[in-house]
C-alpha cells in the first residue's frame, strides 16, 4: 500500500501545481490550450507508440481484457439509461444533467491512468493502458455522443459520419493502431528513440494541464448529482470491473489495469463535450474537478484491493 501511495502522490502533486499556477496565471490561459492540444495530438501518442511498439503482447490476455471492459462500460451505461428511465417523468428536464453524469461515470482519464499505471507496472502495464485505450476510448465517444444527441438541450445534433470521422481521426486511436503495426512489422532504433524523447515529456505536461482545468466554484448548486457523479465513476466502475474479472477469470496484471482504468476520473474533455452538445456544462466541471480529488483516497484503495485479490 506504502510503495502505491508513493507512486500516486506525485501525480496528484503535479495534477494540484497546474491548478495553483493556473489560479495564479503563472501560466497564460492560451497556453494552457496549447499544452492540452500537444500533449493529445503528439506527446501521448509517441508514448503509446512507443510502449506498443516493443510491447510483448502475445502473453496478454487480449479477449478477456478487452471482454471486461467492453461489458463493464455496456453495463454501467444500461444500469444509468434504465434508471434515469425510472424518474424521468418526475424529472423532465433533468435530460442534460444526466448526460453529464453519464459522461462522469463512464468515461475515464487515460493520461492519469497511463500516469499512475507506468511507474507501478512498467512497460508491460503501459501496454495494457494502451490497450485500454484502443477499446475504450472509440466505445466511450459513440456512447458520449449518442447520449448527448438523445438527452442534451442542444438543437445541433451531430451527423453519422460526423461521428464516426471523429471516432476515426482520433490521435489516441490512431497511436495504437500505429504501436501495434510497429510491433508486427518491427521499428528501427533511431525510430524508436525519437518517438521515446518525445513521448517522455507527455505526462508531466498533461498532468499539470488535468490541474488547470479542475474548476472549484459550480460544487454548490449540483451537492446529490454531482455526489452520485463521483461515487459511481470512483467505486461503481471499478466494483463492476472486480466482479466482471471473477466470472471471465481474468487474473494477475491484466486485471489491476482493468481495475485502475474503471477507478481512475473521468475524461477531461467531457467537459468540452457537455459544452458543446447540449449538456450540464456546469455540472460536468464539477464532476471532472472533484472525482480528481476524491481519487487521491480512493485509487489506492483499488489498487490494494486488485494486487490482493
């Protein structure tokens, strides 16, 4: 527990010195855009690149992993629809505050994970965060958008291949496929060096730019969804994540990443998704900004719990 705290308190320390040098404007607002804009177009996908490049894949449990999270995501969105389904009569026009805490406890922060996942497991337990993000990350933005078009007040809903473009021009996406080509075709060293300085500067940049986003001052005015946004995403993600694990019986590390990526926040950009599709704006920031607070407590605790298990 001792050597997991010590490997997660530095990712919050860095994640708490973006928000200080945000708050202060240390650092201009403009540039803070431009960080997250590097870091999602070129420094996280030369990491992932470059991890599943080298990465020895044929030991891992590729259909089981895959297999735990595809259900866990499917089934915490049908256990959220069908009980927004129950009180949407009592609550008309609850339509864009639930698609923000559908977001909240679906998606999940892939730079916090591959954060937290690198210095506990290595290259191997990159692999498998990189993996992750190859199924989650093009299921969450279907599911997102789907959500958003049904529930959100927004009057522009996005086109098919509108979607399905974004889906396909991701950059995270993109990365894997290019890290798993490498690893089938082979990378030459002067290749795979460059991609490697390139990658290394990534977390610490994303990481401060998690900090600046976290917005402190919505809280108040959404206590009980904003409640429920933390705890299903926090402890009803990775709970799923543990009992889906026991019945395909998948074991050892495959499992801890599975768990750390259900019990890690919520994506940064739903934030920018709820703005922009007719969500709870507000409610999301609130989300995303306390689910990175709570899971200094509550990640570790996982953490434990998947190494024990």
């Amino acid at each position: 527990m001792l050597t997991t705290l010590n490997a997660i308190a530095p990712i919050f320390l860095i994640i708490a010195t973006g928000h200080l040098m945000f708050r202060f404007r240390v650092v201009d607002e403009t540039v803070w855009s431009a960080i997250e804009h590097l870091c999602f177009y070129l420094l996280l996908p030369a990491l992932i690149i470059r991890t599943l490049s080298r990465a020895d894949l044929l030991g891992v449990p590729v259909v089981d992993f895959i297999t735990v999270l595809i259900v866990a995501i499917l089934g915490m969105s049908a256990f959220l629809v069908g009980t927004h389904a129950l009180f949407r009569k009592r609550f008309p026009q609850s339509g864009p505050s639930f698609s923000s805490v559908f977001q909240g406890a679906t998606r999940f922060h892939g730079f916090v994970a591959i954060a937290v996942i690198g210095p506990l497991y290595g290259d191997d337990g990159i692999a498998l965060a990189a993996l992750a993000l190859a199924v989650m990350v093009p299921l969450l933005n279907v599911a997102s958008v789907i959500v958003l078009s049904v529930y959100g007040h927004s009057a522009v809903k996005p086109a098919t291949s509108a979607v399905t473009k974004k889906i396909l021009t991701n950059p995270l996406i993109i990365a894997c496929l290019i890290g798993l080509l490498f690893n089938w075709l082979g990378v030459p060293d002067i290749l795979f060096d460059s991609i490697d300085i390139i990658g290394a500067g990534g977390l610490g940049l994303a990481l401060l730019a998690v900090g600046s986003g976290m917005q402190l001052g919505h809280a108040a005015q959404h206590k009980l969804l904003l409640t429920l946004g933390v705890l299903i995403r926090l402890i009803g993600m990775p709970v799923m994540i543990i009992a889906m694990s026991w019945l395909v019986g998948l074991d050892g590390l495959a499992r801890t990443v599975a768990i750390i990526a259900g019990a890690v926040p919520t994506a940064a950009s739903a934030y920018v998704m709820a703005r922009k599709m007719g969500g709870n704006a507000e409610l999301m920031s609130s989300i995303v900004t306390f689910q990175v607070i709570v899971a200094f407590f509550t990640l570790p605790l996982f953490i434990y719990i998947a190494e024990q298990l």
